[in-house]
C-alpha cells in the first residue's frame, strides 16, 4: 500500500522537535509526496540544496545561501526559478538565517512551503530523512494478535475461533506484553527490520467470545502492553481438519513444523502448532519463542541430536537398552 505524506503533515509532526516557522507559500501545505516516487526518484528524501537531482526537502544552509549570493542576478533569479519548478515538499532554512526577499517571493508565488528553524543543517537533515523514511515505508495489516514474548515480538495467527485470543490472555497473565490485537500493522522500517504497532482505536483492548472487549491496560496495568515491537516470529494455530495439513514425516517430528512466511520483502520465521484438546498453547509458544531464540544464537537441539545419531551409527556400539 502505498503511503503519503502532506507538507502540512510533516509541519505539524516536526514544528515542536526543530522549532519550525512558516516564512512563505502556506498555501501550498497541501502538497503530497508518495511513497511511490521515492522509489522511482535517485535523489534522498531530506538533503542540502541540490538543483541537479534535487532532495524533496530542500535545506538551506549557510553555505547555499551564500552560494546564491555570489551568483550573478541573472543566474541567481534562474536557479531559485529552477528550484521551484521541481515542487520540492518544502524548502528549509536553517540556524534562524535572514530569508533572501526574492526566494521568500518566489515560494509564495509557486505556493512552495518555505520554513525556518533555530537548528543547524546536519540536525534537520537527521531527523526529517528518518521521520519522512518512516512515514514513507511500506506498510500492512495482518489478521493476528501481536505479542511481546520474551523480549521479541511474536505474531499469534490462525483461523476465526482458533483461540488466538485465549492464548493472548493467558500469555499476558503469565508476564508477557500485548501489543494489537485483531490488526496489528507492519512497517518496513529498514531493510531486515519489521516494526509492528497497534491501530489508535485497538490501542491496549483484548477481544474474547463470551467476555467482549478487555482494556488490558486497565485489567493488567501499564506493564502488560507495549506501544510498538519488531516482529522476529511467527505461531500459527492450526485446528485439525481446518486446513490442509501436509504430510508428517520424521523429520518434523524432531525439528517441528517449521516454515516461513512473506510479510512485505521478509521472510518471517514461521512454526505451526496444532490446536487440540488438552495442550497447553501458552507453553507450547513459550517453548516455541525459546527454542527460536537459542536458534538464533546458533543452538539447534534438532542438529545436535542428528549429529549425535550420527555419531553414534558410526561408531558401531550397540544401543544401551534399560
């Protein structure tokens, strides 16, 4: 899905953190800038005045403006011409220099926002290429309840009724964190990162058959959710005879159902667990998140059994039977 962001938008976001002020074109708030054309466009999100392959946010300063003070009026009434006519989300002027009256006009004219702030370049540059970066990334809603389990983030899926939210509360009554329920949203944020956070309107609520809507916040106190967490793992519940189960060999009897799944541009680790009378899925994704964890460090308790069966055929010993 593709994202948008409004000159307003960033305006208002930022204004606060690096003390922006409108000098001209705020009629021109409006303009979008698209994720779409980030991705089709060479030139950075944020950066210093460029005419060649000009930034959407255009930061002038020191050094720029006096740039354009050396140039002849000609050139000069050329290059300010060239600038606006690129429709950069906004010009930026930084460190509270005086505004050139002719760049203060030419933005007002081309309805250009132009702002000011009391921060240096490198400052703006930092904070606007991440926050634009962030509000641009790719983004999606997957059907789940999003978890902080053992300080990762694991998202509970499976089908309507498979008691992802039973499994939910039981987890957030046995210490661990809820983050969103029902449509936790993903946001690329870096190339192998997925951050996952919560609707506004779901923020700190549970919903279960038969009891409604909970606040966990409320029930659990603030310790029991989190605001936004990476997503590292899947749990899949399956019911038998819900969905097509693949043949089980061995093999996934001793390292489990293990799989991956496509969310945005990351294959997401992914174990299925079967829901069935009796187990107890709040231990059964403990366990699960641990022996994630310890695969993550190198540690796979499957491998090392094969290699000790392994060792153990070819070394010929009989088997030591009680």
């Amino acid at each position: 899905m593709n994202q948008s962001l409004s000159a307003g938008e960033l305006f208002a976001q930022q204004h606060d953190r690096l003390g922006l002020r409108w000098l001209a074109g705020q009629i021109g708030q409006s303009r979008l800038l698209e994720s779409v054309e980030t991705n089709a466009r060479r030139p950075s999100l944020a950066g210093y005045l460029n005419i060649i392959y000009p930034n959407k946010v255009q930061i002038l300063g020191t050094e720029e403006l006096a740039w354009l003070d050396g140039l002849d009026s000609r050139l000069r009434w050329e290059t300010i011409e060239r600038v606006m006519q690129y429709r950069p989300l906004a010009l930026v002027i930084s460190k509270g220099q005086s505004c050139p009256e002719d760049l203060r006009e030419a933005a007002e004219e081309s309805q250009t926002p132009l702002w000011i702030s009391p921060r240096r370049g490198h400052e703006l540059l930092n904070h606007l290429q991440y926050h634009m970066a962030r509000a641009l990334a790719p983004r999606v809603t997957l059907h789940g309840v999003f978890m902080e389990v053992y300080s990762i983030g694991v998202l509970i899926t499976g089908e309507s009724g498979s008691g992802k939210s039973e499994l939910a509360l039981e987890l957030i009554s046995r210490g661990h964190r809820l983050v969103a329920d029902d449509a936790p949203e993903f946001t690329q944020i870096a190339p192998d990162v997925l951050d996952g956070t919560c609707p506004d309107l779901l923020q700190d609520l549970l919903e279960l058959r038969g009891l409604g809507v909970l606040n966990i916040r409320q029930m659990f106190g603030d310790t029991a959710v989190k605001r936004n967490k990476y997503l590292r793992l899947i749990v899949h519940l399956a019911r038998p005879g819900a969905e097509p189960q693949p043949h089980e060999d061995g093999m996934v009897r001793l390292t489990g159902d293990l799989g991956l799944r496509r969310v945005l541009d990351l294959d997401v680790p992914m174990i299925t667990l079967p829901v069935m009378p009796g187990r107890n899925l709040a231990v059964l994704t403990e366990a699960a998140t641990r022996t994630h964890i310890l695969r993550a460090k190198g540690i796979d308790p499957a491998a090392a059994f094969l290699a000790r069966h392994s060792h153990f055929l070819e070394s010929g010993e009989e088997p030591i039977l009680p």
